[in-house]
C-alpha cells in the first residue's frame, strides 16, 4: 500500500523510482496506483479544506444572524420596560414635587389628579400619600386601604433611605402581582411624606407581547433573585422561583445556549436592567432557528461528497486515459526499434550475400570458361570410348554452374539497394501481367487463379519493376503452397489513402513459429528448393515503397498476405 | 566484316578467366588479345585500336571505369562491354553514361557474349560511318 503520507512528501519520487525498476504489466498497475493516488491527494486535500472551511464559515455567520436579531429585540424591550417605568416613575415625582402636602392630603384633589394620570398614563391602578409614620393618609383606588401602616414594610424603608423606589412584583394586602412606584418627598419645614402609586403588571405581559415571539419560544422578566416576574409558559408562573439558573449580570443584551430544564437547545438572550432589579430574559430553541442551518448543512456535505466521487471518477480516467497513451507510445516504440533492428539485420546480411557473392563469382566464372572449354575441345575432338561420359560431366558442371550464378545473382539482387524510379502506374495491370507469367504451371496443376482486381482502383505511384518482384514473389509462394487443382485469389482495393492488394490461397499454412520467421533473410520451408530470401526481399521493397505487409495463417487451411501501398508519391522513397 | 578480322582485347585481372576465355574465342575464329590490368590495357589499346574491349570494373590499379572513361576520350570508336563481378547495376549504370556500348554480369555465358561484341561492332561501323561523313562535310 502506499502511504499516504509518502505521496505528499515526494509526489515525483514515488513515481520515478521502483516504478521504473518494476517490470511491466506490474509497472503499469504501480504506475496507474501512484498517479491516481497522487491526484486523489492532490485535489482531495483543497476540496476538503475548502468544505471545512466553508462549513465552519457558514455556521458561525449562521449563529451571528440568528443571534443578532435576539440580541437586538431583548434590548429593545428593555428599553420599552426601562421607559415605562421611568415614565411613572417620573410621574409620580412631578406629582410629589408639583403639589403640596395639604394639597395631596385633600381627598377630592388627589382623586382628580389620579383621574388625570391615569388618563394619561396606562397601568396606574392607585395612588396614596403616607406620612413619615408610614400611614397612609390619602388613598384614591379600588381598593380600601386608607389608614394603613407600612411602616413595617420592605419597600417602605428603601423608600426612606433611596428617596425613589419601583419594587418588584409582590401580591402584598392586595393578593394580586403589583409594582409599586413610590417617591419621597420633603418640604421645606423638613418632613417627609411618601407618594405611592401602584402599577398593574398587566402593562408587563402587554410589552412582553409586543416581542411576537413565535410560539416554542418564550420571553419573561425575573429579578436577581431569580424569582419569576412575569408568567413564562415553560419556565415557571410570577412569583415562583425559575426553574433554571440566572444568567451572568450584563447590563448589555447578551445571548448564550445552553440546554433548558425541557431537555431542548437553546438560546438564551438577555439584559439586566441598571435601575430596576430586573432582567429580561428571551428564550429560543435553536431548532426552529437552525433548520436553514442544517438544510445548508446537508447541502454542503451533499455537495462535498459529490465533489469527491467527482474527483475519484475524473482521476480514474485520467490516469486511464494516461497510461493507455504511455503503454502506446512504448509499444510504437518498440516496434519501430524492432523495425530498425531487422532492417539493421536486413542490411548487414546484404552486405555479407554482396560480399560473398562477388567472392565466388570470380572463381565461379574461371570454372565456368574451364568447363566451357573443355566442352568446346571435346566438340572437336573424333569419338573415343569415354567422350560421351567425359561430355556429359561437362554438362554437368556448367549446370552447376549456372545453378551457383543464380544463387549468386538472387543473394545481389538481395543485397542491392535499388534505385527506386517512380511512377504513375496500374497497380491492377501489374497483378494481371505478374500472374501471367505463372499461368502455365496454373494450368498445369490445375490451380484456380482468380483476380480480382476493383475496376475503379485508383492509379498510385510506385515503382513497377520491384512491385513485379512483390507480385512474383507472392505468386510463386501461393503457388507452391497449394495442392493440384487448389485456389489462389488475389484481390486488389482502394483503401482510404493506400491502395490494398491481397493474396490469398487455400494451401497447407503455416504455424505459429513459422510465422514469426517467414520476413527474416535465408529462412525457408521449401528444403533445397529456395533460397530463403523471397519474402524477405519482398519485405525490403515494400517498406522502401512506403507500405505495409501483414500475414496471416492457419495450417491446413491458408495464408493470406495483405499489402498496402500508398497512393501518393513520397519524397522518401527516391 | 568476318568474325576473323574483329580485333578483340580482353582486360581482366582473373588470368586463369581472361586467358581461358581468348582461348574459346580464338576456338570460334576470334582473335582475342589479353591485359591483366588497366595500364597494359591502355597501351595495347593505343598501340592497336582494338574494335571491342572487354573490361573487367574491378581490377587493381587503375579501374575498369577510369580506363573506359580514358579510352572514350582518346579512341571514341572503341567499343567497350563492361564485365561485373557482382550485381549492383550501379558501376553498370555508370559504365553505360561514361560510353561503355552493354555490360555483363559473371559467370558469362559465351555465346551471349559474341552476339554482344557482335552488334557493338556493328554498332561501331555505323558509327564510323556517321563520323566519315560528318568529317568530309
């Protein structure tokens, strides 16, 4: 396996080195491991920076945006609470400061001036003066409490010390959840009367309303000692204690999460109010608020997963697409150094048949004038007893002789590095006359000749003497490997650019082995017979010729052998 | 013209061949004289004037094709049918542009070779001929 890890701190090494030592196919399938492997990595690693980047991004903004608007609406209706009570509070003062004690002690003043606050400001429920002694001297409400001493009473005694007081929510003697506002207030001789109105927290639930919060969520005021001031739905009713623990004091609108008594996520967005001991509290269940999160969420995993099948599918066939493009142009190129090595081999043995060849053609012409001679002697020569024994080695010897001088010849003519002469010709014409030549021995075997030869099949250049060469190699081949009264076809065809000619007939075949060596020089099947370079002369000149041979065999059914030859003139030939 | 009149110079440094092969001319009423190399084959050609030269190309010394390139420009008359030991039609190409009248290929066959020498010399009375004439113009 490939480690990871490796891959990343030598991309190329990995590449280069065993591969190169491995031996092919293997060499490949490493090669094919590496690549794809290198760019998996190499695009897998920005893709999935980018998704956790990208995710991390996004949930962060997520938390801001929903957090934000909280934030922004707990401060909001602070500020709606904070001006109600300092709206009365202010009231309350403006009353205490604008009227005297005799003033506010008159029962009939004091019910008008409720009348006119109440008017104008909603919530007051009553209003009442009390004296230094903490009785209350003057009351106007529904209630009936004039003479009534809070001289024992919390709200009573901060009065005196803070001079201004708003209480939290208490039943009190009314047994109903009230705020008091109540303003001491001193006259000139130095005593000190309190004037206290009484708000209704019904104001309180109405501001909360105004939030138009959604239904799972919940808003509510409490005071620092976490007892309920207004009625939550999931958090406990006014006056009893909240079921979970105070946040941390800001006078800020701050937002937290955390999981509320109902097991739910939640956010939590809250502010301490500076002049009152209270806090407003609004909580939201992040579910609700995250669904757009999650549905973002899926789609970035969606997306993030298809990305990588994306990138596993492209690298496939990339590097498929790479090693096929590799093993191709290593494959071309050994066969073009296969090519080069058997022209190569071609060429040195010309050179040795050539040298050879003149070698014993001088020595070959002395036996020949020798035996000539001796010939010409013996024809004038009268009759003795072994003349005609004597004359008939003689014979003997020049047929030899003349065998030698056609290996020779056919061991030069292999040899030699023709000039090629090009010509505009009729590659069909060509066949015909070729297997003209060899007719009579068709005839005589009874061997089925047939061409056929496209009547529409253009003219090319080439060269007609070597391609007669071809034909009557090919012929000759056919001819010998078929039985008496066998079949030799031999077509020819236009092929796109080339010109195709094949011979194909019905004789004995030949095996695999014999295949592989029928091009190489001096390789033979006809023992004795030939001389071995047929084919392969026919293979020098058509590769000098630009073309093509390919061969094809089965034994005991035929050969076929397919020639292209290219219709235009090339400057490589010449 | 008779055969026994043709003056005959064979050039070959192969004596056992040049030798044997005078000696079947000369069977056939062919009188034939030998060189072994090019130079001897310059002066017996300045010396006679032989009708045909049969000149082998490859020889030691002075080569088959300088010789024939020598005598074409001293005796244009002369004919000359070049002998190759081996089988590039190449020397016999260029035998055949420097004036050279036929080349053969060894081992030779006899009787092909007379009918050569034959119609070079034929050849050659023509052109004579053609040369007289176009002298007394």
């Amino acid at each position: 396996m490939i480690k990871l890890a490796d891959i990343i701190k030598h991309p190329l090494r990995g590449l280069q080195s065993d591969v190169d030592e491995a031996e092919s196919p293997v060499r490949y399938t490493l090669l094919r491991q590496k690549i794809f492997a290198l760019m998996a990595v190499a695009t897998l690693i920005p893709l999935l920076a980018m998704a956790v980047l990208n995710y991390y991004e996004h949930k962060t903004t997520m938390a801001r945006e929903i957090q934000n608007p909280l934030r922004v609406l707990v401060n909001k209706t602070k500020n709606s609470f904070e001006l109600f009570l300092t709206e009365r509070s202010s009231t309350v003062s403006l009353i205490a400061s604008a009227y005297t004690y005799p003033e506010l002690a008159d029962e009939k003043k004091l019910s008008r001036i409720f009348s006119v606050m109440k008017k104008e400001f909603k919530g007051f429920v009553d209003l009442g003066l009390i004296d230094e002694n903490g009785t209350q001297v003057n009351y106007v409400g529904p209630y009936a409490l004039k003479g009534k001493n809070y001289a024992e009473q919390r709200w009573f005694q901060e009065v005196r010390i803070k001079g201004k007081y708003v209480s939290d929510v208490f039943m009190g003697f009314r047994k109903f959840p009230h705020v008091i506002v109540a303003v001491q207030h001193m006259t000139e001789d130095g005593r000190t009367w309190i004037l206290r109105a009484t708000l209704d927290t019904h104001q309180f639930e109405r501001i909360i309303a105004s939030m138009s919060l959604e239904p799972d969520a919940d808003a509510f005021l409490v005071n620092s000692q976490g007892i309920m001031q207004t009625s939550s739905s999931n958090y406990g009713k006014v006056l009893e204690k909240m079921t979970f623990a105070l946040p941390p004091q800001t006078y800020e609108p701050a937002v937290l999460t955390m999981v509320d008594p109902l097991g739910r996520d939640v956010y939590v967005s809250y502010a301490y109010f500076p002049d009152a001991d209270f806090a407003l509290i609004a909580v939201k269940p992040q579910g609700s608020v995250l669904k757009t999160w999650y549905t973002v969420r899926g789609d970035l995993l969606f997306i993030f997963a298809l990305g990588v099948v994306a990138v596993f599918v492209a690298a496939y066939r990339v590097t498929d697409v790479l090693i096929g493009r590799m093993k191709e142009s290593e494959e071309r190129r050994e066969m073009a150094l296969r090519q080069v090595e058997h022209s190569q081999k071609l060429s040195s043995i010309g050179r040795l048949a050539a040298g050879v060849a003149h070698e014993i053609n001088n020595p070959l012409a002395i036996i020949n004038e020798k035996a000539g001679l001796m010939k010409d002697i013996m024809a004038r020569e009268e009759d003795f007893p072994a003349k005609a024994k004597i004359d008939a080695q003689v014979e003997s010897i020049l047929r030899s002789v003349e065998r030698c001088r056609g290996i020779t010849h056919r061991m030069l003519g292999f040899a030699r590095r023709m000039d090629v002469s090009i010509e505009d010709l009729d590659v069909g014409e060509i066949i015909k006359e070729t297997a003209g030549f060899l007719s009579n021995e068709a005839m005589h075997r009874k061997v089925d000749v047939r061409l056929e030869v496209d009547p529409e099949l253009p003219r090319i250049f080439s060269d007609r003497s070597q391609l007669q060469q071809v034909f009557l190699n090919l012929f000759n081949n056919a001819l010998a490997a078929v039985a008496d009264g066998g079949r030799i076809v031999a077509m020819a065809r236009d092929a796109g650019e080339n010109v195709e000619i094949i011979v194909r007939d019905n004789g004995c075949g030949m095996s695999d082995d014999t295949l592989k060596h029928i091009f190489e020089p001096f390789f033979t099947t006809k023992k004795g017979k030939g001389t071995g370079l047929g084919l392969s002369i026919t293979y020098g000149i058509i590769k000098r010729l630009g073309g093509d041979i390919a061969v094809e065999s089965e034994q005991g059914v035929g050969t076929t052998l397919t020639i292209t030859l290219p219709k235009g003139q090339r400057e490589a030939l010449a | 013209m008779n055969a026994k009149d043709w003056k005959i110079l064979l050039v070959d440094d192969e004596r056992e061949f040049i030798t044997t092969l005078a000696e079947r001319l000369e069977l056939r009423g062919i009188p034939a004289r030998v060189a072994f190399d090019g130079e001897s084959a310059l002066e017996a050609i300045a010396a006679e004037e032989p009708h045909v030269v049969i000149l082998d190309v490859l020889m030691p010394g002075i080569k088959g094709l300088e010789v024939l390139e020598r005598v074409k420009r001293t005796n244009p008359l002369v004919q000359v049918l070049l002998l190759t030991g081996h089988g590039s039609t190449r020397d016999g190409i260029e035998g055949m542009r420097l004036g050279a009248y036929d080349y053969m290929m060894k081992p030779l066959n006899i009787d092909t070779l007379i009918e050569k020498m034959e119609s070079a010399i034929d050849y050659a009375k023509k052109a004579a001929t053609l040369a007289g004439k176009t002298d007394g113009q």
